[in-house]
C-alpha cells in the first residue's frame, strides 16, 4: 500500500501556482507587486511642480512633495518620467499649510500642534479616462506645543508628504 507524500505533493503544485500566477497578473494590464496597475500601453507619466499656493508659503514643501511624488511613479509603477504630456499625468498645487493647536490643557495651552498640508490634485490618463480625477489629499502629524516648528519643519514635511504622496499613487494607479 503506497501512501501519498504531502511534501511531494506540494513541490508538484508549487510550479504550477506560480505559473498560474503568472499568467493571470498578465491578463489585468501592467502589474507590479507594489500593487499598481496601469494600462499596458502606458509607458510614460509627467509630474508637473507643485507651486505652493498656500496662505504660509514653506520653502521645502513644494521640491520635497513633488520629488517624492516623482520618485513614487518612476519606481513603483514602472514608467518613464517626461516632462509634459506622459501617457499619465498629475499636476496641482499644494493649497493650504498651517499649524494649529490641538489637545488643549486645563490652563488653555495647547499640549500638541496639528501641521496640516492640503495638496489639489488632477490626474490624467490617456488610455483611461474613466480614471480621471480632479481631488483634494489633506494628512496631518501632532508635534509637542514646546518644539520649535522651524526645526522640525522639514521632517514633518517629509513625512507627511510620504503619506500624500502614498494617497494619490493609491487613487492614481492602485484604485482603490
């Protein structure tokens, strides 16, 4: 009496799962494993500079959001940069920047700041339109009232960009 290996077993599957696998990311359009997913005929994608439009203008804000911006598309959805007319395309201004007091205390000081960054963005796609939007991503990170803002402005700002940055590539090309 001959009993079936289960390691056996799995080692035959194991091949045809990735195989399977395969050939299913192929059929839904140009897929990569950070989970975007754009059109197969899609090849370049335009990033226009992000002017800060805001009320309190930051020095930092606009290159450090629309490089991460930039670097985002350019390594995670496989495309080509291009200055203008890519086959997808974002541009939008950063419209609101600000601080403000949150967590108030019993002597009316506030024990936390809120920096708050608002981003308008449009996103274009040549090969699918259905997939256009016009939006506004706002995030926002608590630092301690008694820090200098000056001095941790550009870790905020990077880190909050992070997180708008992982927003929009999440609508753009991620749908979800």
């Amino acid at each position: 009496m001959t009993l079936n290996n289960p390691r056996h077993t799995e080692r035959n599957l194991l091949p045809a799962l990735v195989i399977f696998l395969v050939f299913l990311c192929e059929g839904c359009g140009v897929y990569s494993f950070t989970g975007a997913s754009v059109p197969p005929e899609a090849k370049t994608i335009s990033v226009a500079y992000f002017q800060d439009r805001s009320p309190l203008v930051q020095p930092l804000l606009s290159p450090t959001f629309t490089n991460m911006l930039r670097d985002k598309f350019v390594n995670e959805a496989n495309l080509d940069m291009v200055e203008s007319n890519g086959d997808l395309s974002l541009d939008g201004e950063i419209i609101d920047y600000k601080t403000t007091p949150v967590a108030i205390q019993g002597n009316q000081t506030a024990a936390l700041n809120r920096l708050t960054i608002t981003v308008n963005v449009r996103y274009f796609n040549k090969f699918e339109p259905d997939k256009n939007f016009e939006q506004k991503f706002t995030e926002f990170l608590d630092y301690p009232s008694d820090a200098d803002l000056n001095s941790i402005a550009g870790d905020l700002i990077k880190r909050i960009s992070e997180i708008l940055v992982t927003d929009i590539f999440n609508k753009a090309v991620v749908n979800w």
